[in-house]
C-alpha cells in the first residue's frame, strides 16, 4: 500500500528542487560522488576532509517532520493511550543507561525531541526534561500527550536563560539531519554547563556504504536507496565525527556501537507507519540481518584496532568541552563582568 506520509518527505526530487552545498565542515567544493538516490539527491566525500554528506541535497531538510498533527498523531495513538510501547524503547534505554554513568541526574535537553518519546523515559529516570522541536506539530503533541516542557524552536533560538544551564545535551537520531554541525555545536556550548556532557547517536557512514555494495551485489538494491538523504545531510565515520567534535572545542570521553533501530513494516500492509514494534515474522530477515551485524561489529571493532567498522549500525559518543574551551568561557563570562 501507499505509505500515508505524517511529514513533507518525498520518494523522488527534482533537479529543481535540490541545491549543490560545500562540505558542511571544511567548505571545499570538491568532492567525489557515492551514490545517487532519491532521484536528484547525491551521496559526497569530500575530496579534503573526508566527511561524507549530501550533495544536491534537498533546500529545506529541517522541515521533513512539519507536517500534519492528525496524521502523527494517528501514528502513535496506542502509546498515547498506553497501550503499546514505541519501537524505539530499547533503544532509548541503553541510550539512557549510558548516559547516566557519566551524569545520573539535572536537567536533560533533548534536541530535535519530536513527539517527546525520549523524554518520557528521561522523566522516568529522574532527570528533568526539556525539548526542543521546530515542528510545531510534533512540539504540540509532545506537551499535550505527555505534558513535556518542549521549545517551538531550533537550539539556536533558545533563550539567554538556558546558557550554561542544562546537564545534558542529547543529539539522538539528530546530528545527521543538521545542516552546519560546527554552528550547531557552538550553540550546545552556549547552554550546556561547564561540567555538562553531549551524547551523540548517528548512523554510521561505513554501514550505509556496506549495505550500498552488498545490495548492489545481490541485485536487491532499493527503488529509493538506503542513505535516507533526504532528510540526512551529514553522514558520519567514527573519524570524521570525532574530528568534528574536537574541531567545535568537545573532547570525546566515550565512543562506542548502537543497537540497530529494528523499524516497524506497518505501512507495507495497512499505508501507515505505527510508531510501534511490528511482529518479528513480518520482517524477520531484515531484523536478524541488523542483529547479526551488530554483534560482528564488536570483533570487527577489535580487529580494526578500536575504529568503529562496516558492521556497526549507528556510532554513539559521549563529550564534554574541553579543558581549554571551559577557561575561555570563564575568563569571557569574567570580563563581562567587569565591564
């Protein structure tokens, strides 16, 4: 069946609807193409830095998700009532377990919140949650299903009386749709405190590229690709994200392996895509094929010296400024003072 679609995500773009970008890191305008799905939309390397992004790219990617409040809602409608779990659940609590080794309590900013399924378990945790979403439609669902605390805004609009003032920064499922990532982490500097940390969850780069060749090989590559560039704009290794990071004034405590996001196949049979977990059976290749990777992407990690490798699904990072960004923000902060 035909998916009913919640956002303005589309199967196929136009020439006329894309635009050529520099690399969103060091701005070099060479680069080497990957792929092309999507119709117009390509998959880059950068010929200096290496980062992998997309090139044509769709002008407005932040606003796949503004779309129809009844449509999302329709979506998601037994976890509202509390009659089903979301897919994502087990995801959200090994996230969470990990970042409450490093700061088990504050306040918690969930960047990019959607309909506030993180911060459902966040709240459940002990922390106090915030969210920022700029769908309007997906920020009204998560303060009137769940009662969030959610800013209609991106990061970058927050107000002055949240600079230095959260504990924890989750870009979860996030950092790959964010056009300018070093801009977007000055301003996770500017709200998060000095001894706050940044949890990071993005798709690995060398994952989508394993998955490109192996399907390709097989014959069974997908009518719309599998580097989801229309809404994902930044495709990160496990080197290129640590480069960013320590480029943006973030020193990295952690990098590890996520779980595989095993995603629902509802609107493969009814049009809709239910925010909850569909039966093992319905798609059980798929699901152990994710599994099955995951867990040979922990002897691969040892066999490539520690760097996250082909079979890994999504890269996970733990940060916190660095020593040297924290004295610069003190001796501003002082000198403003003085004056």
């Amino acid at each position: 069946m035909d998916y009913e679609r919640g956002g303005t995500q589309k199967d196929r773009y136009s020439p006329e609807e894309v635009i050529t970008v520099p690399c969103p890191f060091c701005g070099c305008r060479e680069r080497r193409h990957l792929y092309t799905e999507h119709g117009a939309l390509a998959v880059v390397r950068c010929t200096s830095c290496s980062l992998i992004y997309t090139s044509p790219r769709v002008r407005h990617p932040e606003q796949a998700y503004w779309g129809d409040a009844d449509t999302y809602y329709a979506e998601a409608r037994l976890i509202f009532e509390g009659r089903a779990a979301h897919h994502r659940d087990p995801n959200y609590w090994e996230e969470l377990r990990l970042i409450r080794r490093y700061k088990p309590s504050g306040r918690f900013l969930d960047v990019g919140c959607n309909m506030g399924m993180l911060l459902r378990h966040v709240r459940r945790m002990g922390w106090t949650g915030v969210g920022v979403e700029p769908s309007p439609a997906l920020a009204q669902i998560a303060r009137v299903q769940f009662g969030h605390d959610v800013y209609n805004c991106f990061l970058h609009d927050l107000p002055q009386s949240e600079d230095n003032a959260v504990d924890v920064i989750a870009l979860s499922d996030v950092f790959e749709h964010i056009c300018d990532p070093l801009a977007c982490l000055a301003d996770v500097r500017r709200v998060l405190a000095d001894d706050g940390i940044l949890y990071i969850k993005v798709p690995n780069a060398r994952w989508n590229a394993f998955k490109q060749a192996a399907l390709r090989l097989v014959g069974q590559a997908p009518a719309q690709g599998v580097w989801d560039s229309y809404e994902h704009v930044v495709h990160y290794t496990d080197a290129t994200l640590h480069t960013m990071l320590a480029t943006a004034g973030f020193e990295v405590m952690t990098m590890t392996i996520g779980r595989p996001i095993q995603l629902p196949v509802w609107h493969q049979y009814v049009g809709h895509y239910y925010q909850y977990s569909s039966p093992w059976l319905l798609d059980w290749r798929r699901r152990a094929g994710r599994s099955l990777c995951y867990w040979l992407s922990w002897p691969e990690r040892v066999l490539r010296w520690g760097s996250i490798g082909a079979c890994a699904p999504n890269i996970v990072v733990i940060a916190r400024p660095a020593v040297a960004h924290m004295s610069t923000r003190r001796r501003g902060r002082g000198e403003g003072e003085d004056r």
